[in-house]
C-alpha cells in the first residue's frame, strides 16, 4: 500500500511540474491536469494515512505525513484560486511544490 502511495505522489509530480513550468511562463494551467494532479496526491494521501493508522508507519512516515498535509493546504488554496480565475502567486507555487518534494523525500526514507 505504502508503494502504491508512493507511485501516486510520483505522478502528482509530473503533473505538478508541467503545471509549475506553465504558470511560471504566465499561462494557466488547463484545469484538466489540476484536477488529475489533485486527484492522485489525495489519493497518495489517503493511502499513507492508511498507512499511519496501520501502525506500520516509522517516524519518518508522520513527518512525510504531516508535511504532505501542509503541502495539500497550500494546494486546495491554489485550486481556489483557478476556480476563481485568478493569477496563481509564484512563491505560493514553489512553496507548494518545497514542501511536497519533502513530505515525499520524508516518506520514501521511512520506506526504506
């Protein structure tokens, strides 16, 4: 299941960075690929909360947990602010993607 989430949070990833690449060249991003990008991160979150609640998560789990969760706030901030039409504030971009690339890092140390 752990792998599985893992897998997950590696395609959000991709989604996350061609999205990243258009809003920092000033285009949005098709609402499509934000919705897929959310939907496999939620996914992913989902499982590693499985995960925690199975008692088979290592410290280094909760942290990679915990900052994901972070990272998903962040997240339903920016979707908000495509649903609204808005410009989407670069710091808040990269923000979002430092602290999912650590949550994962966090999470895939606990795995191995």
């Amino acid at each position: 299941m752990a792998w599985i989430a893992l897998g997950l949070f590696l395609a959000a990833a991709v989604g996350g960075l061609i999205m990243a690449v258009r809003i920092f060249n000033d285009h949005k991003p098709p609402m499509s690929l934000a919705l897929v990008h959310g939907a496999a991160a939620a996914a992913g979150l989902a499982l590693l909360i499985a995960v925690w609640l199975s008692a088979g998560a290592t410290p280094s789990i909760v942290v990679g947990l915990v900052v994901l969760i972070v990272a998903a706030l962040g997240g339903f901030y920016l979707f908000s602010l495509h649903l609204r039409d808005r410009t989407h504030p670069k710091a808040v971009v990269a923000l979002h993607a430092v602290l999912a690339v650590c949550g994962v890092g966090a999470f895939l140390i606990g795995l191995l």
